[in-house]
C-alpha cells in the first residue's frame, strides 16, 4: 500500500505519458528493482527501455488563411484567429468561399443545405452544431444534438463534394455566450481536407464582408429549415502545415535470474490518464488529475510487492518483472517490447499480467487459462488454498498488455478484479483499494507464479477460439465487441484504434478507423455513451453499428459475445 499511496499521489499528477511524473514514477520502480538485486534487462545495461508515444502535432511554418484581395500570406493567424481541426493531401489550397449554413445533409430530415450548391473545388463556410438546437419539438433530435452536429459529418459532407477546405463558425446565434477565443494545441486529423474552426469575431466578419448578418441566416434556417447558401464572392489561400510530435517514454525491467535459460515475464502498466480529458469517462474533467489507483497503480504496486518476495531466490525460470508505459494509449510499452524484446521470446514461457486487481469484493478473474496446457493445473491448486472466489476464461479477454504477448503465442494469463464506476475517472484513488483483497489476490499470483517457473510440462502455447459460446459465463457477462478506441479521437462518434482478432468485431468486417456514429439507432457522440450503451448489452444481442468508412456511410450488424471485462 505504500507503493500503491505513493503512485496514485496527487505528487505524480496521474502518471501521463509524457510528463515529469510518469518519468518520477520510472525512476521509482527502477530503484525498488536495484534495491531488491535484480538485474537490469533493459537497453545498454540499464533498466530502462525507450521508446516514443505521439505528442500530437506540431504547427509547422506554412499555415496561415490568406483573403482576397492580395493573397499574401499571414491574414489570419493560426491559434489567434483560428485553430485547425484536419488536415489534406497539400500544403496550401485556394478557392472560391463559399457558405453553406450549417453544412449538414440529413436525407432522413428531408435537410439539406447544399441544395442547389456546387462546391467542387471551392472552400466551404459552415456554422458549428445544427438547426434548432435549443427547440424541443425540433425535426432533427429536440435538444439532443444528432451526428449531424459532429464536426465528423460536416468535413465528410463537404470533402465527398469535391470541395478542398473547410471553415467552421462558433455558432454565436443560438449560443451567444459563447467566448470568442480559442483553445490551441488539439489534436489535428489527417481526413483528406483542410479544415479550420475561426473565432466568433472571424466568422462573422466574413460574413459581414458579404453584406449578409449571421443572425438573420440562423433564424432563418431555424424557422424554415430551407439552406441559406451563397458565395461569399471572395477567395481565400488556406494553408495548414503539420509536423508530428512525439514524447519519449520508458519500461522498466529487471530480471531475477533462473537455473533454466527461461523466464516467466510479469508484467503491469504504470502509465495513466494524468490530467487529460483524452480518454476519461468524466464530464468536464479537463485538467482534474486522474490517479488511477486501481488503474493501474494496484497492478504495479503488486509486481513491486511480488519482486520482494521472490528477490534472493533462483527459481527454477527466471522471472522477468516488466512494468509497462504507454499501455493507456494502445498497448504501446508492450507492443515495442514484443518487437523488441531484450530477452529472447523463443525463450520466454509465458506472460501473467497484472491489470486493475485492487477493487475485488471477494472474486478474481483469470483470463488465457486454455493458451496452455499447464495453467489450469496450477491454477486450480491456487484455488484451492485461496479465500477468493475465482473464475477462469480460457481466453485472455481485455485490452491490456497481455495482447502483444498473445500474438506472438506466447501463453498469456490476465489477473483482473473487475470493472467500477471510478475507472477512467479522477475517483480512482487509493482510499477505494480493498486492501485485504488485494493482498489474496497477489498471494494467487504467487502461487501461479511459483508453479509456472518450476513446471515440468511444456509451455506450449494453444490457440484457443475467440468466440466463447452463448451463456458460458451467463446472460450477465459483459458482452465483447473486440474493439481498441481511439482515446484521443474528438471530432465526433468513436473512432476503432485495432480489432482484435476472432473477435465479433473482426468476424463481421468491422476495421481500424472506423467510426461509430450510431448504435441501434441512437447517437454515439464519444467514448462515455458508447461504453454505457454496450454495457447494457446481453451476450448474444445483436447491434447495429452505424459506421463512417473512408468517407461513406455503412450499416453492420455485429452479435456480441461472453468475455471477461477489462
């Protein structure tokens, strides 16, 4: 627990890849190794291993918005008077400005506002959010915003038209309290159009400029729900210069070494949210540091504890402590150790995997028991002695640093004590952590541990069937989609990060990048109401997943299937 108060401190800030903090609890871990005498395994005969994670982008000289007349470079300067949202295939295109209100077509509103409007090769003037948005009775959702409303919908809609940029306008008319600055520094998409959110000062000068008023055309088209589109009968050279940036983080390693030239890799992941909105499950969580105590500070303070008590020993298989950075954002620590590891994977038996096991109320799950023919063997003597109620999958299910391991067939189990309402939240903190059960569940490591390193039988690893058949675990399970998200994806829906493979997902064609904008019908707007709406799913229920797919529009049904949450 002093390991777990300590790494889920306010001091560490929540552990962001990236940041001071996650480099402070780096060197933490590392000299908890030294102290212990393991050996350093990680890169020049350290314990570090380094590797980069994106940083987002970086603006590069060249981005500007040049008006008619002139031409010239600098009128409109970026994260003064706009920020950019995504990016084209160019540097710099110019064309004709055209503005076409809120920039939606919405077939099944009978709504559209090109209508009548040719937009090839133009730059496209469009009004955030969408028509009616404050009146209950409205054709498109009441005061529910729809898909329309995404960011996502209108650069599509515009860039199928053949147009080459786009400029959104703060939708002063309806919200006009809302300030006119702008936040620098998001996150800019590579979608094939240049794409830029103004001021409210910009935007309506624009307009202005044409003799037209803002307003007037939003009450128009909220009255009528008929386009109010034209020229605004002026050019313009938009220019949006991105250079990708990345941070450098580290796993650390260390290694216990064994009478056999093998070893048993332990693992857990050290990183967080830290104090980003990207991924978090909170409204308005923006700048709250995230601790992560049970995400996961538990999972690393168990391999700290676990590495006392094996240290001294020469087990029969080494033992390999890793613990991971950049899991929370894709598996990216354990990914760059399968393609690089630093000890042999020919020789390496087996992985345990150590994710969230800090708020158990008296169950452990384990998942990966069928990659081997010797788990359930050992496991099954752990229970016995255990005072924990545990349940196995044959599977390794979850999104957790067992996966890259998994590929590469290296048999794999998963430690996890459940889900929360705190995961994801600045609510995971430490004073939540069942001490007493945390404690069982590492004493069921141990033991597995223990029997792995000194097992007899080969470490064969055993592919098992993805699809788990309907009810093994009962109608309550959590149902598997099989998906990776895209955390740090903002323009709207949710945006597929990886599938995994023999998942439902992957069997009903479901593909990286893809993004959700609709489930059965309802609105996925981000990460939050596409989580609450599967897990309220049965296994065996089938959905309707509404994808957006290199800029079309199609219809999937997936039936989910039994899993292990994590």
């Amino acid at each position: 627990m002093d390991h777990l108060r300590y790494l889920a401190s306010d001091q560490l800030k929540g552990r962001g890849n990236g940041t001071p903090e996650l480099e402070e609890a780096a060197r933490y871990i590392a000299g908890h190794f030294e102290s212990h005498g393991l050996e350093p395994a990680g890169e020049g005969g350290g314990y570090f291993q380094e590797f980069p994670v994106p940083a987002g982008q970086i603006l590069g000289p060249g981005n500007g918005i040049t008006l008619q007349p002139g031409l010239q470079p600098g009128d409109l300067r970026p994260e003064v008077d706009y920020v950019p949202l995504a990016s084209g295939p160019d540097v710099a295109v110019r064309g004709e400005l055209v503005f076409a209100g809120f920039g939606i077509t919405a077939s099944d509103l009978d709504y559209d506002d090109y209508r009548g409007l040719d937009v090839r090769g133009k730059i496209v003037v469009a009004m955030e959010h969408e028509p009616q948005e404050l009146v209950e009775e409205s054709r498109f959702s009441g005061t529910a915003l729809t898909p329309y409303a995404s960011p996502l919908h209108k650069i599509m809609n515009a860039k199928a038209r053949g147009a080459v940029g786009l400029m959104l306008l703060p939708d002063s008319f309806q919200h006009p309290d809302q300030p006119a600055s702008l936040q620098p520094g998001g996150r800019i998409e590579e979608i094939g159009i240049h794409t830029v959110l103004l001021t409210s000062e910009r935007g309506e000068g624009l307009v202005q400029a044409a003799g037209r008023d803002l307003d007037e055309i939003g009450n128009w088209i909220n009255t009528t729900l008929l386009p109010r589109s034209f020229s605004l009968e002026r050019e313009a050279l938009l220019a949006v210069d991105v250079a990708m940036a990345e941070h450098r983080v580290r796993n650390v390693l260390g290694l216990i070494r064994g009478r056999l030239d093998q070893v048993i890799v332990i693992g857990a992941h050290y990183d967080h949210l830290g104090t980003e909105s990207t991924g978090s499950l909170a409204r308005g969580a923006s700048g709250q540091i995230h601790n992560g105590a049970d995400d996961n500070a538990s999972g690393t303070a168990g391999l700290l504890d676990l590495v006392r008590q094996f240290s001294g020993t020469r087990p029969r298989r080494g033992l390999l402590f890793i613990a991971f950075a950049g899991e929370e954002m894709g598996l990216l620590g354990s990914r760059h150790y399968s393609e690089h590891p630093t000890f042999p994977l020919e020789q390496t038996m087996a992985m345990i995997n150590l994710d969230m096991i800090g708020r158990s109320k008296g169950d452990l799950e384990v998942g990966g028991v069928g990659t081997a023919a010797g788990f359930r063997e050992v496991l099954d003597s752990a229970r016995e002695t255990s005072e924990l109620r545990l349940s196995f999958s044959d599977v390794a299910r979850g999104s957790s640093d067992h996966v890259p391991f998994s590929r590469k067939r290296i048999p794999s189990l998963f430690f996890f004590s459940g889900l929360h309402e705190d995961y994801h939240r600045p609510s995971d903190d430490w004073e939540r952590i069942n001490v007493d059960t945390l404690g069982q569940v590492l004493e069921v490591v141990r033991e597995t541990v223990e029997g792995l390193s000194g097992w007899d039988g080969p470490f064969e690893y055993t592919e098992v069937p993805r699809r788990l058949a309907r009810g093994e675990r009962g109608d309550r399970s959590r149902p598997l989609l099989g998906v990776l998200l895209d955390t740090s994806w903002g323009l709207g829906g949710v945006r597929f990060d990886g599938i995994l493979p023999g998942s439902p997902a992957d069997g009903a064609g479901l593909q990286t990048g893809d993004i959700v904008v609709r489930l059965d019908g309802e609105a996925v707007t981000g990460l939050e109401e596409f989580s609450r709406s599967l897990g309220s799913r049965r296994v065996g229920e089938r959905v309707r997943l509404e994808l957006l797919r290199n800029g079309m529009t199609i219809e999937v049904d997936v039936e989910l299937s039994a899993r292990l949450p994590g």
